[in-house]
C-alpha cells in the first residue's frame, strides 16, 4: 500500500549552495523561535537562509542573517526581517557544536528550514568545512563522471 504523504511537512527554504561551498561532515534538526508575523510569513512561503549560518554565542545557539519577509497584516507587531534567531538545541549538542566551531574550525550552516509533521518550524543546520577551488572542482568531475557512468550502464543494459 502506498504510505501517503504529510500534509503538515513542507519546505519553506532550502540553502542549495551549502554542499557545493562546504564539505558536510554531519548535520541536526533544531527548534527556532520565532514572532507570529514570522509564522504566517513562513506559512506563506517567504523565506531565504541562503546568505545566513549559526553561531555560538554566550552558550546559546544563534542563526544569523536570515531573511523572512514582513508579514503584511501584522503593520503594529511586525518583525525585524534580518533579526537574529535563537536556535534551540540540548545542552550536550550545544557543547558539540561549540567544541566543533571553536577548536577544529568547522563553520554551522543552514541546509534546510520547514514543517515538521506537527506543522512546527525546523531548520536543519550542519557541521561543515570550507571547500577550497580545487575541491569544489573535484566534486563536480565526480558528479559528472556519475553521471556518464550511469547513461554507459543504460545503454549496456
């Protein structure tokens, strides 16, 4: 029987250019707290953490630079589109992440923000190293060489 789909899940924002910028050694779904404006921007869709990363500041996880549009209705209560926000994780990740960032020079980026199944806000971040350019072109020979490999292997067979 075919399993059917999650209406509550839903991607508001992907940041596509994080794994071709940065090697992704591994990555975690966090909790965001965020204003009601913010809420119903993102429920219509208006969000970009391309630009933006996580920081470790003070013991608390931050995102920076992430862009969710002014909501129109909300004129009194709006929200700040650029504001920082606070991310929520365990202490024990907390720690992780920091010794990550602070001692072996890791960067916390942004990969995906959306719905859970509950219809609350998750934003995946990851744990990731700077790609150098000839690293950057060493993957896309790799995809590519996949790639041709894989048309040989259906014309073969």
């Amino acid at each position: 029987m075919a399993q059917k789909s999650d209406p509550n899940y839903r991607i508001i924002a992907e940041n596509r250019r994080a794994r071709y910028d940065y090697a992704i050694e591994e990555d975690l779904e966090c909790g965001i707290i965020l204003h009601g404006s913010e809420v119903k921007s993102l429920r219509s869709g208006k969000a970009n953490i391309a630009d933006s990363y996580a920081t470790v500041d003070n013991g608390e996880l931050w995102l920076v630079n992430s862009y969710i549009a002014p909501y129109k209705q909300a004129t009194i209560w709006g929200h700040e589109e650029r504001r920082r926000r606070k991310l929520l994780v365990s202490k024990r990740e907390m720690a992780r992440l920091w010794a990550a960032t602070a001692k072996d020079g890791m960067t916390l980026v942004p990969l995906v923000m959306y719905f859970n199944h509950r219809g609350l806000v998750k934003i995946k971040i990851a744990i990731g190293k700077g790609k150098k350019l000839a690293d950057k072109r060493a993957t896309e020979a790799k995809r590519d060489w996949d790639k041709q490999k894989r048309r040989l292997m259906k014309e073969l067979g």
